[in-house]
C-alpha cells in the first residue's frame, strides 16, 4: 500500500509538473502571420461586434482558420481537464480499456486507432470521446466532473461564434444553435506518445467532418496547417483558440467556408496531450447547401444535400470506425449516389471529388 501510494503521488507531481511547463512554455504567441488572429474583445463590445463578424468570417472563407485571442476562457477549467485526461492515459491498459467500445463507432469512451481519410495507416495516438449526454466513465477515477465542466465551458464560447456564422448564412441567429444545443458535440482529449520512427507523424493530414472545432493550447507544438501549398506550425497561447472550419458547414455553405487539411507532425522524443472540442449537430439535421451560399459561389450546388448521420456515418466508415450496421447505413443511404451525381454533372467541389474518388478507390466503401 505504501509503495503504490508514493507512485501514486510521484506520478500527480509528473502531470503537475507537466502541465505547470506547457502552460508557462505557451504564455507567448506561436501564430504566424498568415493566420489570421482576432481579438474576441470586438465581440464583447456591441459597438465593434461587426468588426468581429466581418473579420471571423473572412478567415473561415480565405483559410478555414483563424486564432481568437482575449476569449477570458476559464484557464483553470482548462487545468483540470488537462490533468485529469494525462492521468487516465498515464494509466495502466487495463484500466483504460475498461471505457474501451469498439461497437460505439468511436463515439464514446476510448478509441485506439484511427485512420485518416483515404490513408491506410493508422495515426499514432489514442483518445478520449465524451458527450454532453450518454457518456462511460471509468470507476477508479473521477474524470466526468473535469470533462463535463470543460465541455460546459466550451459550449458556452461555441454560441457567439454560431450566432455570427448563422446570420452571414441568411438564417436566424440561432438557426445553427437549435441544431447543436441538443446535438453530438464531442470533446476529444488526445494523447500522442513518442513516436518510435523520426517520420512517423502523429495525425495524417486531414479535415474534420464537423460544423467546426475549437482547439484550446495543447501541451506540446505539432499542429500544422496545409495553407497555399505550404504546412504553417501553429501553436496555441494561453488564453486563446484556434478555431477551424469542418466539412459539415463548408457543406452548408455550398464552399464558402474552407475546411481545410491540417496535420500534427511528431516532435523528436516528446509526447504531447491536446484538447479538442468538435461541434455537431443533431442526427437528422440537414446540411444541404443554403440558398444565400449558392449565391455567394455562382450559383451552382456544388456539394450534395446530406443530414448529419449521413455525412458523419461515411466519414466514419472511410476512417475504420463504422460497425456493420452503421457501414450498412452509409450503403443505403443515398449520399455517395447524390455525391456521384454532382462528380458526374462536373460541377462537384474538389472536396466531394475526393470523397468519390475515395469510395471508388476502397473496397470497403461499396454500395450494396
């Protein structure tokens, strides 16, 4: 009993002292100036909030990026959530594999492996999936008061930026909000372990599949974005985020929000924990293209009509999560049929030619 509680309180000084070190190391800005940067502040104060919107939604159109400084985010929130996530992934496998679901999709709980799209090699991290409902926890520590206070906090955030990104769209101000107020947000907690290859990368170059997400500072560098050809490296500063555009609302905005490819590239023998908040709507939400979109980008649909399960469900099955009831679902959908159509009408973004090219490329992609 002695010995294991002095690992045990060797191991919390470890993931205070880490924390303590990143926290400090991040405390100046690591945005290069081709990213966008903008101070929330212009929000706060009515008579600058236009300002703001103009400026947040010419960085999701230009890049699909943008670093938002001054949030007044909680930072202790921030701490705990850090902690509480190193500790769990610092813990034995057995332990951990007790949230571990494999016929969850990788929505909940664990997840061990995931590829991104259109690669066949897996990424080199593990992470945590957890809700704003219909969560596991494990019962031999407490990570469920952290986590749910961290994704109360972020929720909280999310909103303005909703606000300003449904009412460019021609909608009502809280038209994405009904959607994500009830919807599958997910907070994922990563851990990237040293690599044991100097070019292994952490995360493949990819997109996220959702509305957008809200990246707090990590504990470590590795994020990088693919921005007119060249990878930019990023890092995020105490008391900011990185935001970025996902694919559901580049969807919506029939392209005129860019969700573009980012990466996490390894750092020579260091680990690294991040923090992730992806912003989903409901199931049954649609994520056809708006009219005023259409407007703005000549025009022409160039992205299919699609609900949230449907788009989510495919990208599911291209990156190996999809049990067989959910690749069955993706078969008989209609999505890849109307993301055909668009491909063979030649007027398909270079987003949904990759994802046809991807579905033809696959075997494990067929309709059935």
């Amino acid at each position: 009993m002695r010995t294991l509680s002095k690992n045990l309180f060797f191991g919390t000084i470890a993931i205070t002292n880490l924390l303590a070190s990143s926290f400090m190391n991040a405390s100046e800005p690591f945005f290069e100036s081709s990213i966008p940067v903008i101070d929330m502040r212009l929000y706060e104060n009515p008579e600058t909030r236009e300002q703001f919107s103009h400026q947040f939604i010419k960085a999701l159109h230009e890049i699909g990026f943008c670093a938002l400084t001054h949030t007044g985010f909680d930072q202790q929130a921030l701490e705990k959530g850090y902690k509480a996530s190193i500790e769990f992934f610092k813990s034995p496998r057995e332990k951990k594999m007790e949230i571990y679901f494999p016929e969850l999709n990788g929505q909940r709980g664990l997840v061990i492996k995931e590829n991104a799209q259109g690669k066949k090699s897996l990424d080199f991290k593990e992470f945590l999936h957890f809700g704003k409902k219909k969560n596991f926890w494990p019962v031999w520590m407490d990570l469920e008061t952290p986590v749910k206070n961290l994704i109360q906090h972020l929720d909280k955030h999310s909103e303005k930026l909703q606000n300003v990104l449904s009412r460019f769209m021609g909608q009502k101000e809280d038209f994405l909000l009904e959607m994500t107020d009830d919807g599958d947000c997910v907070l994922r907690a990563l851990y990237y372990p040293k690599t044991p290859l100097p070019d292994q990368v952490w995360a493949a170059a990819h997109t996220d599949i959702d509305l957008f997400t809200i990246l707090p500072m990590s504990t470590e560098k590795g994020l990088e974005i693919l921005h007119k050809g060249e990878w930019i490296q990023v890092r995020v500063p105490k008391d900011a985020f990185i935001i970025n555009c996902g694919d559901m609302l580049e969807n919506m905005s029939n392209g005129y929000f860019k969700s573009s490819v980012h990466r996490v590239i390894s750092q020579l023998n260091k680990e690294r924990f991040s923090i992730v908040y992806f912003v989903h709507p409901r199931n049954n939400d649609r994520l056809d293209p708006l009219p005023k979109c259409i407007e703005l980008t000549g025009g022409v649909r160039r992205f299919p009509d699609a609900s949230h399960l449907e788009m989510l469900a495919h990208r599911l099955v291209e990156i190996g999560l999809a049990s067989d009831d959910l690749k069955t679902y993706d078969s008989k959908s209609g999505y890849l049929e109307r993301v055909e159509e668009l491909v063979l009408k030649g007027v398909a973004s270079d987003a949904v030619k990759k994802t046809y090219e991807n579905w033809q490329k696959n075997p494990g992609i067929e309709q059935k």
